[in-house]
C-alpha cells in the first residue's frame, strides 16, 4: 500500500476497489474524487476551466463519502465534465456535511484518454479507518 496521501487501486474481480487516503479526513476525500477520475482518463490533462461547488449532506461519514463521489459522476453525466482537481474545503464535525469546490472541463476526446467509466458508486467493501499515525483511509468499490 502507498503512504499517505494519495490512492491506490486495489485487486477486485469485476469492479474497481479504491483506497484513498490523507493525512485529512479532507484531504482523503480529495483523493478518493481524483482516484475515480483516474479510473476515468488522465487527470494530469484535465484544465481547470470550469469550478463547480459540491455540497453533501448525508446520514454519516458512510453516506457522505458516497454522495461526494455520487455528487461528483452526476456532473459527468448531466454535463460531459471530468474533474483534475477537488478542494475539500470543510467536513462537519460529525461526518454528516461536506462542502468542496472541483475544477474541470468538458470531455474532449481528442485531448482527454478515455479508460474506464464509471458508472456509480457503491457501498461494497466501504471503509472508513483511521490508523496508528493518524492518516485516513477510504475503501470503497466503484460500478463500471
């Protein structure tokens, strides 16, 4: 496993386990946004033409790491937009609310790799640990 931060894609038999991980609890849920456009094309190649601000409400850390990532595929899909860069700007205490600002721009295929899709998000497999030096880990499996 890599250290922290940063993301890992990790075996799975038919989908794609991510473990995202910072030294934040923000910071790792901006590693887990980036890791599933990775799944996408080359973020590297991604401009930050477009900002768009992300705010996520969920019944718990559980429910917010999925909406985020939910939250993020349903600007893909309503807009044509890949993401290269998430600012995680603030994590309620209690893992219930989140406010990030994303920037991006539409797909060109003619400038942007195409890889995998990503369909959605799911719960499979989902983890939420803190470990003994205090970096955050997220697991979680996305459809494609």
């Amino acid at each position: 496993m890599g250290g922290c931060p940063g993301f890992d894609f990790l075996d799975h038999t038919a989908d794609v386990l991510i473990e995202a991980r910072g030294r934040t609890l923000e910071e790792a849920l901006e590693e887990a946004g980036a890791a599933v456009y990775e799944v996408m094309t080359d973020t590297s190649r991604v401009m930050p033409a477009t900002r768009r601000e992300v705010i996520v409400d969920g019944i718990d850390l559980y429910n917010l790491i999925y909406r985020w990532i939910e939250s993020l595929l349903v600007l893909t899909d309503s807009e044509g937009l890949v993401f290269g860069i998430f600012r995680v700007c603030e994590v309620s205490e209690d893992g219930s609310r989140m406010r990030a600002v994303v920037w991006g721009e539409r797909f060109d295929p003619s400038r942007h790799e195409h890889r995998t899709i990503v369909k959605a998000m799911t719960y499979s497999q989902m983890e939420v640990q803190r470990d003994h030096e205090g970096c955050w880990r997220l697991r979680f499996v996305v459809d494609i």
